[in-house]
C-alpha cells in the first residue's frame, strides 16, 4: 500500500512553499502530488517543483464532498497508469488541500473506498499554521480550527516575520483545540521530511500514540469560555482492566453512527483481553483497530484522547460501558437478560433516547421481521 500524506491549512499558511521544499528532497523525488484549490483559476501547480507528470489538478473548489468523486477517480486512474508504466513508478502521494478544505472527506475515501482502500494508506495529516494571522483565523473560521483539530503534525509558519501575537498566544490557542499533535516551527517551509513520514511504521507509530496520550492528562478542566474554540474540547479517558473485542468493535461502530459528526478526532490505546489495540477515528472515518506487539511503557490501562465539538465528555464517558459486552454467547441463541439492559442502558447516551424507546425488556427475546431472535 502506498502513503499518503495530506498537507492542509488556511489560505496564505504556507503549504505550497512547504510542497516544493519536500519536493525537492530526495527522500519524495519519487512523489506524485495532488493539488485541490480555491478560486476561478488554478495557478498552485505551476508554481509546484515537481515534474508536470507527476502532477494532477482537481478541479477548483473545496476538497470536499463536491470532488471526492473526482479525487477517487484520480487515485484509480494514476495506479492504473503507474501499474501499466505510463507514469514514473511514485511510491508516495502528497495532497495539497485547499485553504478552505475539510481533510475528513479525503480521509473518507482513503479508508472506506473499497478499491482505494487496498491500495493506498493515509500517513499522516499535516496542517500548516500561519504565525502571523492564525490567532485570529482560529478565533472567526471554523475551517481553521478542523484543519487543526484533525492533523497529526501543526507546522507553524512565518515565525522568523514579525508576530501579530506572541509565539506562546499562538500555541496555546493551538493545544486548546489539538494538545496531542506535534507542534514544530518551519521557516520557508524547511523541516526534515522524516518528521512528517511513515507514521505508519510500527516504531513511528507506536512513539506516536505514547507522545499523544502523554500530553493530554486524564482529568481536563471545563472548556474555556474566553478561549475561542467554539465548543472543541479535548480530553482523555482511562480505564482498568480489559475489554472485550466484541465491546469495542459495537462502540467505535455506535460512536462513528451517532457521534460521528462532533467526534473530530479519537486515538488510544485499548486493552483488549489483556493485548494492547490501537484505536483511531476522525469523525465518522473509523480505522481498523491494530494490535501492537507489546505496551508502549509499563502502564497497562484503555487510555483514549478525544478531540470533539459539541458534545459534553460526560455523554462520551457513560458510553463506554459498551466496551465490556461479552465476546460470546455460549451455545444459546438468547441474549442474556442482565448483558443486554446493561447494553441498552450505555446505548441511550448515544441516541439521547431512552431505552425503552428501542429495547425490549429485558429477559424478552428480540425478534426481528423473519421472526428469528436478533
């Protein structure tokens, strides 16, 4: 599966100059790029460093739910290509998104087209933030604080120009809406491409999880209401002992249904019958969970950190009771009574509605329209 790397943030950021300075690495000579712009006409990729042929331009406008069709199109059109040696055999894709763009709807296509899914790998969102204007744009565009809250790495921009705010305003603005990401100052778009690469190697990532759940502490205070977040909260929830593979797999599938939309971002490490599962979501984009070879460190608890908006943590935390639903039945088709009020009462606080509204009393059979027990 090839990588792929998503490069976000808002108009004026950055991104290009980032683009043509990894471009010119060696390490991304054999990249093809992507370029998703705003505006009556496309000007980015004739400024992008990259031989024309490993260009493709969508058409203008967001990257969002108007172009994915077209962005799938061209993840099937350039593998076709690069299969049959028409292209230069690129072992990496990078997307430039527009400065007004969602990253959720790219993602979305990576994970869940079932064709692209086989082939390529989402690596790894780096959102690029402007030093000078971002402060503000935090404050008033809610594309601004998404494109934060989603990345795995905020680069900061323009640090060596002059500040409208101080550097340490800038970050704390940041952590309020993302305090797991890396925060890393880049100058003309300089960094180290092995800072932004291969999180998806086992080293990269197993470091990665540590250092997110590391920086966010189990007990965060209430939201501040003078931060300008607009509802964004993150925080991180532990629990003891293991949960079943079952539990989990029916909990990420209820969260991504009915809190998809506010559950900006989810990672963790989850204790499933005493093995340590990465877990990791971005609103209703649910990966797969992966289980690590060993714990990162001593501490053998569930520790997930979520980044939401809109959503009290008290709803999220009485949901988890979902995570300890058995992973077998035995050899009866019945549910037993106690596991399944135990299940309708955590599943309300997904719905809002209350349990009798959609669970028989418990020690009933459920039956569905074949009459079978479900």
């Amino acid at each position: 599966m090839l990588p792929v790397t998503i490069i976000a943030g808002f108009l004026g950021s950055g991104k290009t100059t980032l683009l043509n300075f990894l471009l010119s690495q060696a390490r991304l000579k054999n990249s093809l790029v992507i370029i998703n712009e705003f505006g009556e006409v496309a000007i980015d990729h004739l400024i992008i460093s990259a031989p024309a042929e490993n260009v493709r331009l969508l058409s203008n406008g967001c990257m969002c739910c108007q172009v994915t069709g077209e962005l799938a199109d061209t993840l099937s059109d350039v593998w076709q290509k690069r299969s049959a040696g028409e292209l230069p055999p690129f072992d990496r894709i990078l997307i430039e998104t527009s400065g007004l763009a969602d990253p959720v709807p790219v993602l979305r296509t990576l994970v869940t087209d079932e064709n692209l899914s086989l082939l390529y790998a989402p690596d790894a969102v780096v959102a690029v933030v402007d030093a000078i204007h971002a402060v503000d744009q935090l404050a008033r565009r809610d594309e601004a604080r998404k494109q934060v809250a989603l990345a795995d790495i905020l680069l900061v921009s323009k640090t060596d120009l002059p500040l409208a705010n101080p550097l340490a305003k800038l970050e704390g603005a940041v952590k309020r809406i993302n305090a797991g990401a890396e925060i890393l100052p880049v100058t003309h778009g300089v960094i180290e491409p092995e800072r932004l690469l291969d999180l998806l190697s086992p080293l990269r990532r197993d470091r990665d999880v540590a250092q997110w759940l590391e920086r966010i502490p189990p007990a965060t205070s209430e939201p501040d209401p003078t931060s300008h977040t607009h509802d964004i909260q993150t925080f991180s929830l532990c629990m003891e002992g293991p949960v079943s593979k079952t539990g989990l797999i029916t909990w990420l599938s209820m969260l991504a249904s009915f809190k998809g939309p506010q559950l900006l971002r989810m990672k963790g490490i989850v204790n499933v019958a005493g093995e340590p599962h990465l877990i990791h979501a971005v609103q209703t984009v649910i990966h797969e969970p992966v289980a690590l070879d060993a714990w990162p460190g001593t501490d053998d608890r569930t520790r997930i950190v979520f980044i939401v908006q809109g959503v009290d943590r008290r709803a999220i935390e009485r949901t988890v009771d979902v995570l300890g639903i058995a992973d077998s039945f035995g050899n009866s088709r019945a549910i037993e009574p106690a596991a399944y009020a135990r299940f309708c009462a955590a599943a309300q606080y997904f719905t809002h509605v209350p349990a009798e509204s959609f669970c028989a009393i418990p020690g009933q059979e459920v039956r569905g329209r074949s009459g079978g027990v479900n």
